[in-house]
C-alpha cells in the first residue's frame, strides 16, 4: 500500500519525488491511498 499525500488543506503536501513511486506502484498492483481522494472512506469520522 502507497499512501500519496496529495491533499495540501489536510497536511503537509509532500509529492516532490512521487512521479518516481507511482508508475511502480501500478506495475506491482499496490493499492494507493490518496489523501485527497480516498481520505473520507478510511477516516470514517471526519465525514
């Protein structure tokens, strides 16, 4: 699992180096979490 912090209003956006992780992410079918995206279906209580 690769969690991409793409999501600057909640935390600290740090991508810088990400375009490098990503692509691999995908040829190894790793599951990635975005901050921005995906952040109200794992943190059920921020709804």
């Amino acid at each position: 699992m690769l969690v991409d912090h793409d999501e600057q209003a909640r935390e600290y956006q740090y991508e810088r180096g990400a375009e490098k992780v990503l692509p691999l992410a995908e040829k190894k079918s790793w599951l990635v979490v975005s901050m921005k995206d995906d952040f109200r279906d794992i943190f059920v209580f921020d709804r």
